[in-house]
C-alpha cells in the first residue's frame, strides 16, 4: 500500500522540492540514529523520526499526484504509519487513556499515539518518564532490552520508548530504502547504473544518509 501508486519511471522524474523532501526524510532519519547511538534517544530521537514522518507523509502524497498542503495533518500523518500497521478491528493496537488536560477518556491506535507523541515534541516535551511530566502518555527509555511495550495505570501509558522508536524507524526506512531501491532499479535497467539495491526495514544505525546536511 505504501507504494501503490508510486512507479520508479516517476521516482526519475522527482522535481527539485520532491528530491529535497526526499533528502530531508533522511536527514531526520540520519539525525534520529546519531542521537541514539551518542546516548542522546530521550530528547531527540522521537523529534527527528516525527519529522521524518512528517515529510515522508508529504512527499508520497506528491508522488501520487495528491494535495500536499497542511490541512488534515493528523489524518495524513496517521494515514502514512498505518500503510504498515494491522488496524484496531484487525488485531492492532487499540489502549483506552484519560486525557491529562481534558480529563476525558481517549482511544489510540499505535499511529495515533505517535501522532499525539508528536504533537507534544512540538512543545519542546520529551515526555521522558525518568523526568515525571504531568501527561497521559511517557516514554521509558531506561532500558533498551527489556521486553514490555507499555505498562497502564491510571489512565496512563508508560510506553518503551525504544520499541516505539524502533517500530518508528521500521516504517520510515521501507519508504526511504523502497524509495532509493526503485530508482536504483530504474537506472540498472536503463543501464545508467551498475550493482545492487537492498529494500529493508532495519538499516544499520547511521546507514542512511542525506545528500546534504546532517553531521558524519
């Protein structure tokens, strides 16, 4: 679904603003690694994959020839992550939560939970749980090995933030590395190009890396 309508003869003709949202969907992706492997993950992990997502979200939509303007943001942010996600009726995620601000009960999807996530890194809110913020969703990142996804009280979620992040990053890498395998595969045929491609939802951290920008 998430390439449905995206062919690589199209991936050739990308216009300088669809090539430069391309590189900044992997600059943030870039960012988000080197933030984790410097011991960085609490506070800028989750801000650059939310733009990654963002700008992901925003370039398949040009790519199919559909409005990319900023109207219905959350809709077409939750639309990108759920191209790779089961839905609340399928057996995915579904958790009931009472809004902090509101008091009033809430129902997530796992999209929707990270579009929420994302809406309070636009605030400057890490949400980091070792810091005690007064909000119904935290992110544990005190241990990258430990097994559970989240754990509830009171209305609240206690989410491992290194599951979120990771489960994150998998559906941003199959766009960038599907987008970068068809364009590889395009100029193999065309016989401009020479080698392989790998299409993966798991790059080695630090593997993608932007055309410009970012640090490395």
């Amino acid at each position: 679904m998430m390439f449905a309508d995206v062919t690589p003869a199209r991936l050739l003709a990308m216009s300088e603003q669809e090539c430069r949202w391309f590189d900044n969907v992997k600059k943030a992706f870039y960012e988000s690694d080197l933030a984790y492997t410097e011991g960085r993950a609490a506070d800028w992990c989750m801000p650059e994959l939310c733009k990654a997502v963002d700008t992901a979200k925003t370039l398949r939509r040009s790519l199919c020839g559909e409005d990319t303007s900023s109207r219905d943001n959350k809709k077409r942010f939750v639309e990108f992550l759920n191209f790779e996600l089961p839905s609340p009726e399928s057996g995915g995620f579904q958790v009931e939560l009472t809004d902090t601000r509101s008091g009033r009960p809430v129902s997530y999807s796992f999209a929707e939970l990270v579009y929420d996530i994302r809406c309070m890194v636009h605030e400057n809110e890490n949400l980091n749980a070792a810091e005690a913020p007064n909000y119904h969703i935290l992110l544990d990142w005190s241990n990258p090995r430990t097994l559970y996804f989240g754990a509830l009280a009171g209305g609240r979620m206690t989410c491992n933030g290194h599951m979120v992040w990771e489960r994150l990053r998998q559906i941003v890498a199959k766009f960038v590395t599907g987008l970068d395998g068809m364009i590889s595969y395009a100029r193999i045929v065309a016989g401009d190009q020479e080698g392989s491609f790998s299409i993966t939802i798991a790059p080695p951290l630090g593997s993608v890396h932007p055309d410009r920008g970012g640090r490395g």
